[in-house]
C-alpha cells in the first residue's frame, strides 16, 4: 500500500488572499486598534502612534530573519535580556605539554613474559588539549 508523503509543510496556507491567517490577524488587530486611537484622539496624535504600530504590525506580518518569524526574534531578544549567557575564558596557568596527560600503552615483552608500561607521545595529543582548553 503506497501513500503520498505532503511535500511542502513548512509553508502556510495562504487563507485570505496572499496573507496566511496569522499575517491577517495582525494587520486585522492593528487596524482595530489605530480605529479606537483614531474615534477617542485627534487626528494628529492619531497618526503619530499609528505609524510605530504600523511598523511593528508590518514586521510582525512580513519580516522573516533567517526564516525565523519576526515573533520568535522578538521572543529570543526578550529571553535574552531577561538571562544573559556570560562566558569566561580562563588562560591557562602552565604551558599546554605540561598540561597535556601522556597516552599509555601496555606492550607485551615476549621474552620475559610480562608486560611493560610505557608511554606512548601522540602529535594530535596538543591539538586534542588546545581543542579540550577552547570548548569548556
């Protein structure tokens, strides 16, 4: 039994025209709000607060950063302000090969039959250690 897979679910639906339901309700909203503005004000400070509304309700509706909509800058943006990330960088006290721990290998001696220790010195071992001190 085979069954056609929906091809484009990232797109919304364009409901009213070209706008998606949620581009309407945000323009519908803003104009609602700038007639209120408009039959309690006088003309003039009627214009001088619909024109940041309008703003806001054209990036809201139509600005996408990054394919992200604008609503989930502004909540990122928020989220940010209210709880920082603070990194800070501690430079290492002593260089990096005294730093850096030594890979051991146990190699079997044939002759004696037991087994010696010895250290093993990789090269990737400082760039495993620059990568180690950079990432914490």
């Amino acid at each position: 039994m085979q069954f056609q897979v929906p091809q484009y679910i990232d797109i919304e639906d364009k409901v009213i025209g070209p706008l998606t339901i949620k581009q309407f309700l945000y323009i519908a909203i803003a104009g609602a709000i700038i007639f209120i503005l408009h039959s309690f004000l006088n003309l003039f400070v009627t214009i001088v607060l619909a024109i940041p509304i309008a703003i806001i309700t054209f990036a809201l509706a139509f600005i996408k950063v990054h394919n992200q909509p604008f609503i989930n800058v502004i909540k990122n943006f928020l989220g940010f302000l209210k709880k920082p990330d603070f990194y800070v960088w501690k430079k290492p006290v002593g260089s990096i090969k005294e730093k850096t721990p030594e890979i051991i290998k146990k190699s079997l001696d044939r002759g004696s039959g037991q087994g010696k220790i010895k250290p093993v010195a990789k090269e990737n071992l400082q760039e495993i250690g620059w990568k180690v001190e950079i990432e914490k």
